[in-house]
C-alpha cells in the first residue's frame, strides 16, 4: 500500500491537530493590521467548534494509531 497501511489515520491527525493549532493561533493571536475585507479578530465560536472537531479527530485518530 501507498505510503503504508497507517496512511489515513496519519492524515486525520494531522488535519485535526492542524485545526486544533490554526484555529488556536487565531484566537490567541489576531492579525496586528487587518487589510481590507477581513475581519479584526476570529469568531470566538466559529473557532471553539472547529478546535473541538479537530481535538475530537486527532485524538480518534491517535488512538487509533496506538492501538493498532
């Protein structure tokens, strides 16, 4: 198999712990001077959310990683 038989469980969590910081860094650190046509800060919970899928994917997919 392509790139091993733990191809998609790497994926997960690295798309998932990719959300979890993106979405963190967001938060914590909003842009100093946003250009035209983009917002001041992130929508608080528009980023909880996205942070929680992405928790909920990279510990899924680490889980499933150790156990197999």
């Amino acid at each position: 198999m392509f790139l091993g038989e733990d191809l998609l469980p790497l994926l997960v969590l690295a798309l998932g712990a990719a959300m979890v910081v993106g979405n963190g860094l967001a938060l914590v650190r909003p842009p100093v001077s946003p250009e035209d046509g983009e917002l001041e800060r992130a929508p608080a919970g528009r980023s909880l959310v996205m942070i929680a899928v992405g928790l909920m994917a990279a510990v899924w997919a680490l889980a499933s990683l150790v156990s197999g």
